[in-house]
C-alpha cells in the first residue's frame, strides 16, 4: 500500500491548491468586490471551493494593508452576540470581517451584526445559497473541473493515468458534484493501490 506522505490526494497537496481565476478574473472580482462597498457572499455547494476562493482574497486585502477577522460558522455550532461582538470590537475602515458559513448565522444574530458592522471596511462571507450580501461569485464544479484538479495532482505520480476520467465521472455523480469529498474518495483509491516491489 501506499505511504500516506506519497499519496497525491493528501490533505496537504489538497489544501494547497488555489482557486483557478486568471489575472483578469481576479481584477473583475475585486472591481466588483469595491463597488459593493466591499460587502459580497460567495455562493455554492459544498466541495467548490468557496473557502479557498475566501481565503485567497483574505490575502490579497492584507497584502493591501487590510486586517482579516475571520469567523468559521460550522454545522451545528451555537453563537452568541458576545462572540459576535468580539469579531466587530475596534473593527474600522480597513478591517474586512470573513464569515464562513453565513446561511448557519440565525437571522437575529445577521441583522444585529450587520447593523453594528455598518462603519467596518468590509464583509466577505461564503453561503450555500444567495442573500443577505451581494452575490461576489457563483461557484460552480463540473467532473471536467475535477479531471483536470486530478492531473495536475497525479503529474508527478506514475505515467498510467487512463483511469482518470471515468473514476471522476464517476465520483462527481456520487458526491452530487462535491469536489473536496470527491479528492478525499481518490485519497482512498490511491492509497489502496499496491506499490512497486
């Protein structure tokens, strides 16, 4: 069996990949990102990238001079105004607030935090559906998408790759079009394979 440290699918090679925008893309999104007063959600299912895409703005606003406070809503979480109030303590005009998970914020706790947010720099927040902020990005996958993230992936791991397209096909169909879960499946797949004596 394979070492997990020479898996291609492994969480750090995983974590690692960026979120494919070109240099005209990135300006697009960033234009509209200003113009909106720095407030936008971006929006998709689960696996498609929607917290890779939030932390490469994060870093390109600090390389501007930006400071990122950032909020990770998980599924069954409870949150309470004082943590919110936390994030938002001393927060000004060059401050961006990060939420991930803003459809898991209780619509109390969302128009308390927006109203005392008012004079923050920005919010930028990821939703598995749209509303409450402006539509920044609409992620979107495609087994083409997963196909071409596993080569890249697999470039330097044997020559026979034939297998690839049906097996992401096949995993995109399964996983409903979730990414992430889809590399983890593949985690598996290679890490079962025999290796060479």
């Amino acid at each position: 069996m394979l070492l997990a440290r020479e898996n291609p699918f492994r969480m750090q090679r995983i974590e690692a990949l960026r979120y494919r925008l070109d240099a005209a893309g990135w300006q697009q999104l960033l234009t509209r990102f200003a113009a909106n007063r720095w407030r936008g959600v971006l929006v998709g299912p689960h696996g498609s990238g929607k917290t890779t895409l939030r932390e490469e703005i994060e870093a390109r606003l600090r390389a501007n001079g930006w400071q990122v406070r950032a909020l990770v809503i998980g599924d069954g979480d409870v949150l309470r105004w004082s943590m919110l109030m936390d994030l938002i303590t001393g927060a000004g005009e060059r401050t961006l607030l990060s939420i991930d998970g803003l459809d898991r914020l209780g619509t109390v706790l969302w128009w308390r935090l927006r109203r005392a947010a008012r004079e923050v720099g920005g919010i930028l927040a990821t939703s598995h559906v749209p509303g409450r902020l402006p539509t920044l990005h609409h992620h979107q996958t495609s087994a083409s998408l997963l196909s071409e993230l596993v080569h890249g992936l697999m470039a330097d791991h044997g020559d026979d790759h034939a297998w690839i397209d049906q097996r992401c096909d096949e995993l995109f169909a399964r996983h409903h079009g979730d990414v992430r879960a889809c590399l983890r499946s593949l985690y598996d797949d290679v890490g079962d394979q025999p290796t060479a004596s």
